[in-house]
C-alpha cells in the first residue's frame, strides 16, 4: 500500500466471490477497500473471518444503500443502530450514503431521485441531522444520476449545495454522475465542479456508464470509464486535492488485473493534474 502523503488514496469495491478470493490471494496495491454495509453486517463464518483478515491489509470505507434519507417513511432507527454498531467495531474512515431514497420501504436498493425542492430541502436536512445524532458522525452524501426533474424549484446544484450547508455533512462526489446529469440535463460539468463547496468533498467515485444516444447516457457502473470521465477526474484533482477515490464496478465485473489497470489510471490522472503536489484531503 502506497503510505506517500502525496498521494491519491485509491480503492476498489469489495464482492464476495471471485475478487474477494483475488484481492486475499494476490494482496494488490490499493489503499483501501469499500464495502456495502448493508451485505457484510450480518455475516459470520468463514466470510467473516476472509472479511476481517482483509481488514487487517486495507483500510475499510462504507457506502451504504438503504438508509433511504430523502424517503417519505420514517427513518429506520434499528437499521441505523446496527450501522452504529458495525462502524464502532470496524472503525472505517468513512461512511457515505446517497443523496436519493429507496422504493417500496423495503430495502430494494432502487435508489431514486429526491425532487429539487424547497420542502425536500428541509425534509432531507432534518433526516441528515437525526442520522448523524445516531450514529454520531457526519454523514457524506453521494449525488446520484436522474433523469427527470419534475416540478423542480432550483437546479440539482443548488439543491446540493443547499442541504451540504444546511445540513452541514459532506459529499462524495460521484464524477460519472456529474458527467451523466450534464448530458442529459444540458449543462457544463466543469462548471458544477467549480461552484462546489471545496471544504464538503470528502470521497469520489469514478464509473462507466452506457451512452444510448449522442444526448441520453445511463449510469451503470458496468463498463469502463469514458475519457470524458476521466478529463473531469483530473479536474477534481485540481481543484478539490488529493480526495480519495474509488473505482466503481458492480455489474460485469472483469478480472482483478483489469481493474488494477483502470486503478493506475486514476493515480496517472492524480499525478498529472497540473504536475504540482496535491494536498491530501483531512
């Protein structure tokens, strides 16, 4: 693991099976290992042990799925009790989540879109406060992909923006869906970059996606990062630091050496921003 305090931590999401049995046989260069925490809470066995034997070589990051906190049902407090739990036994360095809600209040994982107001605004930031008095940490929160914005009272930035300050947590910026949000919404991503808050990015992710027209693009975290993708990812280097980021991939996931090549070019991205020394992000 690279200890260099210039550098860009990278790491790559850890699935049980085939890349888990990779990242325990071959021990890759990587700086840490995110995992959903909803998949691992409740496991035992021989899984926990490969689990926390991995732990013993990669700092732990969590990105949860469930916690629903632009959802209309009331917040899971058991759910956030065993997140608390799980957290204090495993001391990540960070959890995240999404800025989104889930169907069904049944854990579906179907994250959807909050709408881009005023009245969601405070019904977000009120549900922000009340998880991190729980789990008794700031939470960092993802912008998500959408694809429509019905009845909306402010653009997707200043509705961001709006519940970072509000609420005062921070955000993992997801750059693919930077990328996607402004082709299908027609606006200039470099832009959106530049109007975030420097001092909120904590975390990014960088993923593929599928480009169905010249003016439509899905986010699907199934395929490799597009070039357009990685010319915003050396942006954020420049102007947020030396952010953590992880490679996403969670459908047609290819072999560990694939991925590790994709990992090179994240730290060839870093290194390349305006060749001067990033600071790395507290």
């Amino acid at each position: 693991m690279n200890t260099d305090a210039k550098h860009v931590p990278v790491g790559v999401g850890l699935r049980r099976g085939s890349l888990m049995q990779q990242i325990e046989t071959d021990h890759p260069d990587l700086d840490f290992l995110e995992v959903a925490p909803e998949n691992w809470m409740r496991l035992g066995g021989a899984v926990k042990r490969q689990f926390e034997s991995l732990l013993e070589r990669y700092p732990l990051y969590l990105h949860g799925l469930s916690l629903s906190i632009g959802g209309p049902a009331p917040l899971d407090v058991d759910f956030l009790k065993s997140l608390r739990a799980f957290i204090d036994r495993y001391q990540p360095v960070l959890y995240s989540e999404h800025l989104s809600f889930c169907t069904d209040n049944a854990h579906l994982y179907d994250l959807m879109p909050i709408p881009f107001t005023r009245a969601a605004v405070r019904h977000v930031v009120e549900r922000i406060h009340r998880a991190q008095d729980i789990l008794g940490q700031r939470l960092t929160l993802e912008n998500v992909s959408y694809y429509t914005a019905p009845d909306a009272e402010m653009n997707e930035l200043e509705f961001l923006t709006e519940i970072l300050q509000q609420a005062d947590c921070d955000l993992l910026l997801d750059v693919n869906n930077v990328y996607v949000n402004s082709v299908n919404h027609r606006y200039d991503p470099v832009a959106f970059l530049d109007a975030l808050p420097v001092e909120r990015v904590r975390y990014q992710h960088v993923a593929g996606h599928l480009q169905l027209s010249p003016d439509l693009i899905v986010d699907t975290h199934g395929a490799a990062v597009a070039d357009p993708v990685w010319d915003l990812l050396g942006h954020t280097y420049n102007r947020f630091g030396a952010v953590p980021t992880l490679l996403e991939r969670d459908f047609d996931i290819p072999p560990l050496a694939d991925l590790m090549q994709e990992v090179a070019q994240i730290r060839r991205v870093a290194a390349g921003a305006h060749n001067k020394v990033l600071e790395p992000v507290a």
